[in-house]
C-alpha cells in the first residue's frame, strides 16, 4: 500500500500530513496501515489468534486512527482483518494476565478499550468495516462503531462475554444503538452464535457479499464516499450524534436550521452548488470518478 503524500501548507497543515504518512509508513507490532488514493485501509494484524485484542493492538489502532483523522489527505478508513478472521475479540492471553492485575489496573485498561472504540466511533472520516470470518465480542463492538459495515455471507458472530463469565460493557452503548435493546438481550445473555444473514436482518451489516465480491462491494462505497463533500461528511455525522433519540421540539428544530444555515454559507457548500449548476464535478471529487 502507498503512503500518503504531504500537500498541505503551513505548520498545522503540514504537521498533519506528517502524521498520516507517519500512520501509515510506521512499523506496528498488530496493525498493518496503509494509504492510497485518499482512502486508508487498517488491517487487524494477529492471523494467529485471529486478530484478537490486546493491549498492544488497543493502544496501536486508538493512535492510528486518531492521526488519520487529523489528516485532510484521508477522505475514509477502511478496517479490515488479516487471516481467516475479522477480529475474535480479547486475547484469552491477555484476558488471563488481567485477571491477575489489581482493580486500579483493570479499570485503566477498560478505559484504554473504551477510549479505543469512542475514537472509531467519533471519527470525522466515513468509515467501512470489511467483515469476515469470526466476529466474536469486542470485534463486534469494532463492527458496530463504523459507519458502514459489509460481511461476507459466511460470517459469524457472537457476543461471547457471558460464557467466560463476563459482560460486553463497552461495546454495549454502539451494539445496542446498531441492533436494539430487544437483540441485544437475547445475544447478550445466550452468547451463541449468528449468521451474517442475521446481522444484517438485526441492522449490524450493511451489506452481504460473496467473499470473492467482498472487495468489489467495499471499492463501489468507497467511490460513493469520495464523491461526497468531505466538510458535509464529518457534518453529518456530527448531525447524527446530537439528534440520536432526542424529542423533535422547537431546540432540535432550531439546532438542525443552524447545521444547515452553516454548511450551506461555508465553502464546500457555495462549492458543491455551483459544480451542480455548472453540471461539473465538485473540486473535492477525485479525478477519474
């Protein structure tokens, strides 16, 4: 994969685009990042065990995200799970040394994966999970942070905290806003197993596809994303994130005329107006889309 290249101006700029292509061009112990073409594809890498969790891959993904999205460079994140596995969760391994740790070290470390999967969440970007094989607990909980989720039709999931006597705690607030309080009582509490057709029917995928139309499914949203204003994007996601389960009253009404008012005064908004009058493609629009 291609590193970013730098073509900001100006320190701030330019310590941005020096952070992307630090992001991409490091050498990580879990992780495998790349940029190409305004779009970042970060790739869970422990094959071995299935891409499971630890505190290495925790502190490396929370870094990696937070500085591709401090890079205007990036326009999306895909992630993504080397092997036969998106992500099966904690590492057993790691899970057995925690337990040994005092209450003060557990709770640091709970906060790091919290921290890890709020930074996913909130991310400015549009971001695309690439799901397949065995998305077991906290690799759900990674599912359901992103913005857009695509499974291969074979996939399998399961929240399987219950069975090793322990709780889905800090992916619970995004699990439950992707399938609902009533799913998650029933996976929550069971801890078996379901099928890609059933995380899609519950809403947590997007999408099926074939493994070999995986890619193609992932690269099609992709040019979809990239042909959207980028200032609209993180926007609308902002949108999203305050109207969440608030009353339609006259504070919400007011609050959704300033967004629009703002976004439609701003430069990307007097742009993408004018490149449709015009019946040209807006400036942030890659050539060639």
């Amino acid at each position: 994969m291609a590193k970013a290249r730098s073509t900001g101006k100006g320190g701030t700029a330019k310590a941005k685009q020096a952070a992307a292509v630090d992001a991409a061009g490091a050498a990580y112990e879990t992780l495998d990042v790349g940029v190409r073409n305004a779009v970042a594809i970060v790739v869970l890498n422990r094959p071995a065990v299935h891409n499971a969790f630890n505190e290495t891959l925790i502190a490396e993904l929370t870094a990696v995200l937070r500085a591709l999205d401090g890079d205007s460079a990036v326009r999306a994140v895909v992630l993504a799970g080397a092997g036969e596995s998106f992500c099966a969760g904690a590492d057993l391994n790691w899970m057995k040394k925690m337990a040994g740790f005092s209450r003060a070290q557990n709770l640091a470390d709970a906060h790091a994966l919290a921290a890890m999967l709020a930074t996913l969440d909130t991310l400015t970007k549009p971001t695309i999970a690439r799901v397949h094989g065995a998305i077991f607990g906290g690799g759900v909980g990674l599912v359901a942070c992103c913005d857009i989720a695509i499974g291969t039709q074979d996939a399998v999931f399961s929240f399987s905290e219950t069975r090793l006597g322990l709780i889905p705690a800090t992916i619970s607030p995004y699990v439950i806003e992707a399938i609902g309080v009533r799913a998650a009582r029933r996976y929550f509490l069971t801890a078996e197993r379901f099928s890609a057709a059933e995380a899609y029917r519950l809403g947590l995928l997007h999408d099926l596809a074939l493994p070999e139309e995986l890619d193609a499914r992932v690269n099609e949203l992709l040019g979809m994303l990239l042909t959207a204003g980028p200032r609209a994007q993180a926007e609308c996601k902002l949108l999203l994130r305050a109207i969440a389960s608030r009353p339609v009253d006259a504070r919400l009404i007011a609050d959704t005329a300033r967004r629009i008012a703002r976004i439609r005064s701003s430069p990307e908004g007097r742009e993408g107006i004018a490149a449709f009058l015009a019946k040209r493609k807006a400036a942030w629009v890659p050539r060639g889309e």
